[in-house]
C-alpha cells in the first residue's frame, strides 16, 4: 500500500479502497479547515495569485494520481490527520496547510515525485508571502511562488509522460 498501482477489476470493499475513501474524506475535512486561505489570497497584497497557484499544483497533483491509478500511502495519511489535529488544538494555519499538502501527495506514486512536489506545495501557503516579501519584498514573493509550482508541474509532468510511454510500451 505504498504508492503501488492498484489492480482493475477490484473489489470494492477492499482495503485498498477504503484507504482511498479514507483519503478522500481527510482532503476534504482539511480543504475545509483551511477556509483562511480564501480570504488571504483575495485581501493579502503578498498572496495575490496564490489562490490560481494552489489550482493548478492541486489539480495536476489530482490528475496524475487518478492517471497512476495509486494507493495513497497510509503514513503520509496519518502524518496529515495529525498535523490537522495540531492545527485544531492550536489554530496554527501553516499545520492546516502542510496537512493539506501531506494527504495531497500521498497520492503521488513514487517518493521523490511526492518529495518534490511536497516541497513545491507550499508555493501557495500565505506564510510562504509574508516570509518571502520580508525578505524580498512582494515581487520576490511571486517570484519564488512561480518557481515553486514550475517545479512541481515540471515533475508532475515527467510522472504524467513517463506512464504514457509505459502505456505506449504495452
């Protein structure tokens, strides 16, 4: 069960489905959490942008693994429904983030892919805007935003081509 393509023709109550429906429902229970990030990428000047940031890693991150076909890793899983429940007790936004990040890539099949695009997810957490424009300034921010998620698709995509060549193999 860790990252492994599942078989088609499966069972529906197998366990590799209930851990995809588990997965499911912990990447919803956190989107919902995370219901901050709507205001801060319409009110924050250092978030502008941030919201198209999080479609676009977000849904190359879904397509890919309803491509792949992938069990999501439990660990991750259980590393994400922790870090929900300390952003819970502890109203900590960044923990309500990485946990959105965490159950995300869990869906990813192979470690450096989820490693990679891990790492590039927080390119649209608002704590990424403040921490960058302190340093930077606003233009940085969106700077080191955009080569985040350009990081992230380009290993989406390498995922995404290296399956269509093992398809046109078979």
């Amino acid at each position: 069960m860790d990252g492994t393509k599942c078989q088609a023709g499966g069972d529906l109550v197998s366990g590799d489905n209930q851990l995809r429906l588990a997965a499911v429902l912990v990447v919803i229970v956190l989107a919902g959490m995370s219901s901050d990030l709507r205001w801060a990428w319409q009110h924050s000047p250092v978030d502008q942008g941030a919201g198209w940031m999080a479609s676009i890693w977000s849904m190359g991150v879904i397509l890919v693994a309803l491509k792949q076909r992938t069990v999501p890793v439990a660990r991750l899983i259980l590393a994400a429904v922790a870090a929900g429940l300390v952003a819970f007790i502890g109203e900590l936004n960044v923990a309500r983030h990485a946990a959105l990040v965490l159950v995300l890539i869990a869906w990813l099949p192979s470690g450096w892919t989820r490693l990679v695009v891990g790492m590039s997810g927080v390119c649209w957490w608002p704590a990424l805007g403040w921490a960058a424009a302190k340093f930077t300034g606003p233009g940085g921010a969106v700077t080191l935003r955009f080569v985040l998620l350009t990081v992230g698709v380009l290993a989406l995509l390498r995922v995404a081509r290296s399956q269509s060549e093992e398809d046109q193999a078979r």
